[in-house]
C-alpha cells in the first residue's frame, strides 16, 4: 500500500536554489525624472582659453545655437553637435555676460572695461557701443518683450536702462550699495526687472516709477550671485553663499522657501523644463537648475520644495543655461571646459522634428490591412508575425537550466552537493545551498560527514566570506557550530590549523574595521545634530 500511495504522489516542480538574503544595491533606484535628466548624452567641450562665466541660450529653438562668454572673445556653438560655429574677438577686455534679443537675431555682451556692445548674430558685425558704465560690466539683459531697450549693471554700483537705437542711457538706477552682479528681466512685463547686488539685496525696478527708486526690496543674507524670474512672472529665485531662495513678490517680497544644498557658493541659477505627456496631453513642469563651486549641478521642483537630481563634474562651476526646448544645457567651468548634454530622442520624434523643420506637417503612416483566415497571405505567415489583439496564446514553457549542486539535491545527496557547490567559483551558489540545507535540516549532518579535504574547502571558503555582510548572519553561526563540531579533526591536521589561523585574522581585522568605524559615528552624529539645528 506504502508503494502504491508513493507512485500516486504527484511530484512537485523542481526550480534551481538561489541565496534567499539579496544584498541590496548601493545606489538607490533612479525616480523617472533622475533618468530625465540622466538622459542628456554627455559632450565635452576643451581648449578654451579661461573661466566660462556666461552662457546663453537663443530663445527661438530652431536656431539650435548658444553663446558662451571666454575671456576677451564670444563664442558660438551648435547646440545639436556641440562644435563652435563662428565667435566674436573684438572685445578690450573680459566678457562678463551675454544675452539674446527675444527674436534672436542679435546679441548683447558687456565686459571688464564697462562697454555694453550688440552684435548681429548671423554677420557677428557690432551694431552699437554703449558706454557709460565707469567700472567693469557684470551683466546685461535684453528684455523679453522689449527689442529697443537693454538693462544692464557693473562694479559702479548703478543699473542703467539703455536706448539701444540711441546708443543712450534712458534712467540711471541709484540705489545699491555695491556692485551690481546679475540682473533679470520679467517675463510677463517688459518695464520690470531685477538685479543683485554683493550688498546682499535683490531690487524690483519699474521705469515707470517717476522716483527712480526700487518697487521691492529683498535681503538675501548673503552677496548675490545671480537672481531670476520663475515663468510665472510673480516669483524670483536668488543665489548667494551656498543658497537659493525663492521670495514671493506679489506677496510683497516674502521668502517662500531656501534651498542649501550646495556646499560652497552658488554662481548661476536658470529655469529647466521637463517635457512629457499625461491623459494624451504635452506638460510642461518647470526646474530650478542651479551649479555651484563645489562641482554639483542641482535640479529643484519649486512646486514639491524638494531636490530631485543631482549630478557632480569635476571642476568648479560658473554658469548653467538650458534651451528653450529643452533639449539641450551647458555648464560652463572655471578652467574653460564647457560641458554640453543633449537629449537622446526616439527615432520617431526625430522624424516628427525633421517634418516640421521642412514644413512638411504630420504625416500619416499607411495602415496595414488586418490578416483574416479567407486571406492568402494568413498561411504564409513568418514565426515573426505578431499575434492580434483576440489570439489565444499557448506558451511554450522555457526549460530550466540545473546546476550540478541543484541536480544533487534534487536526488538528496546533499553532502555532494554542498561539496559541488564549494568547488565552485560562485559564493552566492555555496550560499543559497546552505540556506536549502538549513530548511531540510541536513547542514550539520553534511559537515560532519565532510572527510579532511572538503573540511577545507569549506573552511576556506569561510575565511573568505564569514565577515561579508551580506552572508555574516548564517556564516558566522556555521563557522561556530564547525568549529565545535570537528575540534578534534582540525587539531590533528596542520592544513586545518592554517585555514583556522586565517579565519581567525580576517575576523579580528573586521572587528578593527567595526570599531573604527563605531569611532568616525561618534564623531560625526554630534556634527549632524547640529547641522540638522540650523
């Protein structure tokens, strides 16, 4: 009856044993706008002659072209191919900062001598020389909406609203302290702008003000390095010392959030853009990019107050810029390295881009006339051919691969097993045969039946692995439980001592590490709950 009863049994499906405890991945899982961003194929730009301390952007995408300020020279680049396409040499002194008209035909670039100078984009001819500024130019700005005006500030302390078409000064803006670092214009008003000052403060101007004196006045505790308006038009971003704040200037200048993830000074600010698709719809989500001289570029969702990538180079970073589109940035470094990205894109969105570039519109693909059974082309098929949406699938079930160590055990021979697996080269193999040896209760009886040779494999094989921390739980238990189990064998084999002298070393340099360690923790936990005061 026993027999009979054993043969009714149906045998369960057997699989290959794996290690139950997974070490988990140093780093975590990428969130989808990590990958967004990782997605910029990398493009290194050399040989420039010194610190990149602009980069701009042309506002019209099709142009596909920056401007990056280098010493005494402007230069341009494709921002498809990252090779310099023409530059401009006729400057006396060090470009301080550049910006394109909103139609993107010519360009502004002031420098150290305080000369204000527009150049057409495509003849790279100067148009005008505006010069009124007694110190260095820091910066200048074309308004978005305004093509006959410039703003511009410098070492002088004053910011000057230009007559470009005058080549004069329109109003003279008094009211900082010192100098005059970065400055904005409004997106949404072509008679508003901002500008920072190393006096710590941001001010709002409007020309239509008769006092000439700032509408709003922030403190940003520390020397301003850059300033901009969020595509809204009501909120601007500051940078000075190792933050961004963000201040609310419908509000009346209040400061809504402060960013301080940057270890050391933050030098440029800008707006990115992520592109995607939600119920069938395009979004648009704006980013605050910002890159410091600690090497890091930070990318902050203003909306959710939190950083949501991180991205590190090796050298100090000077200015940042973005394409309207998107599909492009620039970093610019203090050693004359420009580090360009470009989006990689689906084959089709490169199609789409190339139709409308030609004006050819969207064009529909042929449809393929669906197979039926009266067709004759239905018995031709190709094992390529892709089921339709009503097919009944029968999947062929893949055949399992087993390891000697898995067919060993599928017969119960578990001490051969465990030997088969301790001759080979995969510790993950050795662990996962152990763990289904504790779950069957024959671990203990297996190294007990161990002759002297397969002892030292296995104890080999615990110096080696017995103080990872991956497999130390069930190690360093069996590494007790062999070494009183078989006392006796191991005093009586000078190979056995060895391996136990080993062991004995690479345990007590753990407990070293351990306690060190425990050491570098105790320093440093008192350090973080201070930080974590401020």
């Amino acid at each position: 009856m026993a027999d009979q009863h054993q043969q009714n049994t149906t045998i369960s499906k057997a699989f290959p044993v794996k290690p139950k405890l997974k070490p988990k991945p140093r780093t975590p899982s990428k969130s989808p706008e990590s990958k967004y961003w990782s997605s910029f194929k990398s493009h290194q730009i050399q040989n420039l002659i010194s610190s990149i301390p602009s980069i701009a952007f042309s506002p019209v995408p099709s142009s596909h072209l920056f401007a990056a300020a280098n010493s005494a020279s402007l230069t341009f680049f494709s921002s498809q191919t990252f090779s310099p396409t023409s530059s401009i040499s006729s400057f006396s002194d060090v470009v301080s900062s550049c910006s394109f008209r909103s139609d993107g035909s010519l360009i502004a670039a002031s420098d150290l001598s305080g000369l204000v100078q527009v150049f057409d984009v495509k003849t790279r001819t100067p148009l005008r020389r505006l010069r009124s500024h007694t110190r260095p130019a820091r910066f200048v700005k074309y308004p978005v909406h305004d093509k006959l005006h410039l703003v511009s500030g410098g070492d002088d302390t004053v910011v000057k609203y230009w007559d470009v078409a005058g080549e004069s000064v329109v109003l003279d803006l008094l009211g900082h302290k010192d100098y005059v670092r970065c400055g904005d214009c409004s997106p949404v008003n072509a008679e508003m702008f901002v500008t920072g000052s190393y006096d710590h403060t941001v001010k709002l101007w409007d020309v239509r003000v008769e006092s000439k004196k700032s509408v709003i006045e922030v403190n940003h505790g520390k020397p301003i390095e850059d300033v901009m308006f969020l595509p809204s038009g009501g909120m601007i971003a500051t940078a000075g010392g190792n933050t961004v704040k963000i201040w609310d200037l419908i509000g009346g200048g209040k400061m809504v959030h402060s960013l301080e993830s940057h270890n050391k000074t933050v030098t440029s600010i800008c707006v990115g853009k992520i592109m995607g698709q939600e119920n069938g719809e395009e979004t648009i989500q704006y980013r605050i990019m910002s890159v410091g001289l600690d090497g890091y570029m930070k990318v902050f969702d203003y909306a959710k107050m939190k950083v949501t990538h991180s991205m590190r180079f090796p050298a100090p970073l000077m200015s940042v810029g973005v394409s309207q589109d998107c599909m492009a940035r620039a970093i610019g470094t203090s050693n004359g390295i420009i580090f360009g990205g470009k989006r990689k894109m689906k084959e089709n969105e490169e199609k789409s881009e190339l139709r409308d570039f030609l004006g050819l519109g969207s064009v529909e693909e042929p449809q393929r006339r669906i197979l039926r059974p009266t067709y004759f082309r239905y018995f031709h098929r190709s094992q390529g051919e892709k089921p339709n949406e009503g097919d009944y699938l029968i999947m062929r079930p893949k055949k399992v691969k087993f390891a000697e160590h898995d067919k060993l055990l599928k017969k119960f021979r578990h001490k051969e097993a465990l030997v088969s697996a301790l001759t080979g080269k995969n510790p993950e193999n050795v662990v996962a045969v152990m763990e289904e040896l504790v779950a069957r209760r024959k671990l203990l009886k297996c190294v007990s039946n161990l002759d002297e040779e397969e002892l030292g494999l296995l104890l080999g094989f615990l110096h080696k692995y017995s103080t990872m921390p991956r497999h130390s739980g069930l190690l360093m238990g069996l590494t007790r439980k062999v070494l009183e189990m078989r006392a006796d064998d191991i005093r009586g084999s000078d190979a056995l001592k060895g391996h136990i002298r080993n062991l004995k070393r690479s345990v007590e340099e753990e407990i070293r590490i351990q306690e060190s360690l425990q050491e570098i923790q105790g320093i440093i936990s008192p350090l973080l709950r201070i930080a974590g005061r401020r």
